[in-house]
C-alpha cells in the first residue's frame, strides 16, 4: 500500500511539474506571439506614453504619418521637437512605402526623457547606406537620422523589420524664485 500511495505521489508530482511546464510554455508563446500582430492594426491600445497608427501602401499616407506624428508631439507637448519628427518621420514611411509592397505601422513612444519613433514593414532588408551625387534626388535618408536623430537603428522582427529612432525630450526650464537660490 506504501508502495502505491509513493508511486500516486510521485504522478501528482510529475503532473504538477507538467502543468508547471505547460504554463510556462504557454507564457513564452504568447510573449513570443505577442508581436505578431498585423501590421493593418494599431501595436496595442493608445496611452499616456504610447500611440500607434496603421499605414496603408499608398503614398498619400506619408502626409498621414505627418500629421498623426505632428499632432502626438503637440499633444505630448514636445513642440520643439515637431519639425524634426515631420522630416525623420516622413524619410522612414516614404521609404518604407517604396521598398515594401506589405502594410506600414507607425508607432511613437515617450520613454526615460527620450521619444522614440519607429516605422515597421514587412521587408526584412534592412537600410543600405548609399553615396549619392550632390543632385541626386534621394538616398540621403540615413545621413539626415545621423544628422538629426540622438540614435537610430533596425532590427528584424518577424513580420519584416522596425526602423527606429530616438530623439531627446526637452527639458522643461527651470524656474528662478525671486530671493531665492
């Protein structure tokens, strides 16, 4: 009888590390899943600090990202930084529209002093820098985010790639107290 009641305690161990397992596992997948959603759909619902807006492959909606962009730094009431946003942010979806045939995202995020911008696609390739005449027409998308953005950067995801870049918040002045240091 010992026997038995050792080998039942023995499965109920096993299935409880199975069901621990299992639910491990189902929390991997969904965290692995998680950025899966299509592009055609907002990352995730709007916040305070977040804000993500579908792009559909047509032209017309580089000045949509212009005004989505603009608007949501005003809103965040990073103003001084608008006409940077509308140019980085213009150069990445133009492009993204015209080496991919797929859905575009456009995603804005206000993080540790620093708002960054990213522009997901569904081509993999990432950016290829280029020397360009001086009456070339484009290819000088990389040079404007090294001129203008704090950092920028690619990586691949698993429905394409995210094009990024991050530009620092300003910093509120400070206020001087009359008699006061």
């Amino acid at each position: 009888m010992a026997a038995q009641d050792a080998t039942l305690g023995k499965a109920s161990v096993s299935e409880g590390a199975r069901f621990s397992w299992f639910a491990r596992q189902l929390a991997l997948w969904s965290q692995a899943t998680e950025p899966l959603r299509p592009l055609s759909v907002p990352r995730a619902r709007a916040t305070a600090q977040d804000a993500s807006w579908p792009l559909t492959p047509e032209l017309i909606s580089v000045s949509r990202a212009r005004r989505l962009a603009i608007a949501q730094v005003a809103e965040w009431r990073l103003d001084e930084l608008a006409d940077t946003v509308e140019l980085l942010v213009s150069e990445l979806v133009t492009n993204a529209l015209c080496h991919t045939r797929g859905p575009v995202r456009l995603n804005l995020q206000v993080r540790d002093a620093r708002l960054r911008c990213e522009v997901e696609d569904t081509n993999s390739d990432g950016p290829v820098r280029r020397t360009v005449c001086a009456d070339a027409e484009g290819g000088r998308g990389m040079e404007l985010l090294d001129l203008l953005a704090e950092a920028w950067g690619s990586s691949r995801t698993a429905t394409g790639k995210t094009l990024w870049f991050e530009l620092p918040v300003p910093v509120p002045a400070q206020s001087c107290r009359p008699g006061g240091l």
